[in-house]
C-alpha cells in the first residue's frame, strides 16, 4: 500500500502557522513512507475562493520548502461536487440517511434546550428530499465508535451520545463532513494528519467510511497550538500568518525547524537541528498529544542563531529584500541611487551579530545611505546634554586633524578627547553617535565612522552642533 496523506486548507488570506506545522508533519511522514503527499484546496465556500488566497497558499508552502511541483495537487474540493451529491444519495437510498424539515426552532421547542441537539423527530416520517429538507446521517443507537489515533491511543465514543447529524443541506449541497470523507476515500487518503481540533469530528467521519464501504484511514491528531495564555492561536488576536513572519525576515530554514518543535522533540538535548536530522528522527508516534505553546519571543531567538549561523555573503543576500524593496518588502527610506552595496558588504558582519530579524536592518544600517539621519528625538534628548556642544566641538576639530581614517585611530581619539572632560568613553561617545547615526543604540561606532567616511562624518557632527546653539 502506497501512503498518500494530504494538507487541505482552506483560502482563508492569510496561511496559519498552525496550519503550517501539519503540512510540514504530513510532508515528513509522506517522504519517510516513500508515499505521497498530496495538497487539496477546500474552497466551496464562495466567500473564501479567490485565486488570490490560493496562491498566497501555494507561496507560503514554497516558503518553507513544500515547493510546487514535489507533491500531487492542487486539486479544488469543488471539482467534486458531483461525487458529494452521488454518496449522499447512496446513504438515503441504504437507509442510512433521511430528510429532515426540522428546524432549529422547532428542535429546541421539543427538547426544552438549545443544547441537546437534534431528537430524531424525523427519523422514521419517511419524507422524501424536499426544498429546505435536510439529509441527516442516522447514527447507530448502540455501540461504540474507536478512533484509532497514531498519537491518542484509541479514544472511544458512545454512538448513543451521537445526534443524527446533518450530511447534506436543504439545497442538497454536502457539508463538511461529508465532503471531506468522500475527497479523502476519491484521492485515495491512506493517513489523515491534522490538527486536534478536528478530533470531535473523527467518530462522524468515521461513521460515513463505514456507511459507505470502505475502511477508513490511518487518524493522527496532532496538538492544538496555544499562546503564552494557553488559548488556542487566533488569527482575531494572535500573529498566526507564516506570510507576516516571512515578511518581517524570519528565516526559513528557522521557522521550519521551530514548527516542528511543536509537539516533537529530536533526539538529545537540542532543539536547533539540520532539517535532515528532523526528516530522518521525526516520528509522529513520538508527538506529544498535550497543547503546544507557540512562543514568539524563542522563535525569535532561534531566528537569530540562524542568522548568525549564515556565511557573510548568504546574509548580504538574504538582507536584499530588505535594501532594495523587493516582493513584499515594504522600500526602505532611501532611494535606489543612494544605497551603496560596498558600504553595506563592510558593516554586513558587525550587523549580522545583531540583529535577530531581517527587516531590523534597515534601522542599523539607514544612516549610512541617507543624507541625514533619521534622528530618534527621544535619543537626542538623551544624550544632548550640558556638555554635550562643547564634546561635538572637541570631537570635530580632533577628528578634522587626523591623518588616519580608521576605527582604532577614531576610538582612542574620542576617547582622549572624552578623558580631557572627565568623561569615560561609554558617556563621550553618545553625542557623537547620535549625532552620526541618529541613535543611541546601533552597530559599533567607530566602525560605523571608519565606513561613512570623514566628510560626512565631520558634516553631521557640524549639524548637530549648530542645532544646539
């Protein structure tokens, strides 16, 4: 038997991290199975169907390496609206499904409750289908249903507790549970890898592989992803689109090797690991069935060793995007012409131990390709103080004196000049750098100095001065 799992998301705009971490699950199981790993667009709902929510899909599963092309798909859950309708009439016609005209209100006017569910008033009427009659599955009164679950165990539900739920709806169009049944027995879905929320479903869908013939695939339920509240992730109050991660320079490779960490663990104590190593180490078995905690700030982190991790040169190309504008990237607050790539590829190794995204180069590096600084006014506040003209000045004429123009010469010149006023260097810098670089905070100065050069160096030194006249 050939396994064939698949990813079925929904065009939603925007592509969940959640969402993300099952591909990636369903992907790694597929390639360990030598099997295939097959994507279906779930896009019956008109409201959700744009071409455009398809490809942001396509594009965030290139992203994190589920490139177009390796897998089998996209197939379109609307292109088999005709085997929906045909499996809902062979459960009428078996007697496992009948047409109901209940309504909500009706239901809850019989049972006294607007949470007991649906009482089987239409189970035995014998209506024929009918505008507005909905096709309800009839589910057995006795026994059992068992989950076989490759990370739960075996969970078990009583049928009794199970309400005669509704297949198909007044118009004769499937609902979900039908639909994705009967996609899955078409595609021939051998596994289904999928979030735990799904979990309530499984004995329903269950129920219709049964009805329908045939045996129903191999289920693993893998955890919900939490926030640091420990409520599931929520697109209304959480950062879930993997497309806003990409966009603000998370890199790939780290997103991948975090998401995976979401309920699995590699071998020994790391969690930083070569993707070969997850490919080959994963095992769904081995997932922790209790809520995974998606921790922004260690994603963070891990980003950050990522990029510490590149050769120079890879990070000078990953860092491009955020130079010159490119795709998605928001432009930076300087023109083509003025972005100077040599001056860029000298301070590149002194940022890359900084930063911990991509887009947080832009602040560290904008002073050298501006013709002024973007002056944090918070900082100038901070660091021109009383004193602070009279340090420019010293500065100025002992910067304007050397004959060498280089990080070491710059740093023990301020640093003569800052021990004339009693100042150690930390204090004798600040103006300088503000004044320079428009921040207190950034890359090593005098490495800064030595790249923007003496001109415009001793010029924004001169500027500062003369705005604190």
């Amino acid at each position: 038997m050939t396994v064939r799992v698949r990813f079925a998301p929904s065009p939603t705009g925007m592509f969940h991290v959640g969402g993300a971490r099952s591909a990636l699950q369903n992907w790694i199981y597929a390639k360990q199975q030598g099997g295939v790993f097959v994507l279906r667009i779930e896009d019956t709902d008109a409201a959700r169907n744009k071409p455009e929510w398809t490809e942001g899909i396509l594009s965030a599963l290139d992203w994190i390496g589920i490139e177009r092309g390796s897998y089998e798909g996209p197939h379109f859950q609307s292109e088999y609206a005709g085997e929906h309708r045909a499996a809902a009439a062979r459960l009428h016609e078996s007697g496992r499904a009948y047409y109901c005209d209940c309504t909500r209100e009706a239901v809850q006017a019989r049972t006294g409750s607007q949470y007991q569910g649906y009482d089987g008033f239409c189970r035995d009427r014998g209506l024929p289908a009918g505008e507005g009659r909905a096709l309800r599955f009839r589910t057995p009164d006795e026994g059992e249903t068992v989950v076989v679950d490759l990370i739960r165990g075996e969970p078990t539900f009583e049928n009794k507790l199970i309400e005669d739920f509704v297949i198909a709806r007044g118009d004769g169009s499937p609902v979900f549970l039908l639909a994705n049944v009967v996609d899955d027995m078409t595609m021939g879905i051998t596994h289904v890898i999928r979030a735990e929320e799904h979990l309530p479903n499984t004995p329903k869908q269950q129920l219709l592989w049964d009805a329908l013939g045939v045996e129903p695939p191999i289920w693993a339920h893998v955890p919900v992803v939490v926030n640091e509240k420990r409520q599931k992730l929520s697109k209304r109050r959480d950062k879930v689109a993997l497309e806003a991660y990409r966009d603000e320079g998370y890199l790939a490779a780290a997103m991948r090797n975090y998401l995976m960490l979401l309920g699995w663990a590699p071998s020994g104590d790391r969690e930083i690991v070569p993707w070969s190593v997850i490919e080959e180490e994963f095992r769904l078995a081995e997932v922790n069935p209790s809520p995974a905690f998606f921790d922004e700030k260690k994603l963070r982190a891990f980003n950050g060793e990522y990029i510490r991790a590149l050769g120079v040169e890879e990070f000078v190309d990953a860092c491009r995007p955020w130079l010159t504008g490119t795709g998605t990237i928001a432009p930076p607050p300087w023109q083509p012409e003025e972005f100077d790539a040599d001056a860029f590829a000298a301070v590149a190794p002194l940022a890359q131990t900084r930063i911990a995204v991509l887009s947080e180069i832009v602040p560290n590096v904008d002073f050298l390709f501006l013709a002024a600084p973007l002056t944090d006014e918070a900082a100038w506040a901070k660091a021109m103080k009383e004193g602070a003209a009279e340090l420019l000045d010293a500065a100025t004429a002992a910067f304007e004196a050397l004959e060498s123009w280089d990080a070491e010469t710059l740093k023990s010149t301020l640093e003569a000049v800052g021990a004339e006023r009693g100042l150690k260097l930390g204090k004798a810098q600040a103006p300088v750098r503000v004044a320079v670089t428009g921040r207190t905070v950034g890359l090593p100065l005098f490495e800064s100095l030595e790249v923007l050069g003496r001109e415009r160096t001793l010029s924004r030194l001169r500027a500062a001065r003369v705005r604190l006249v």
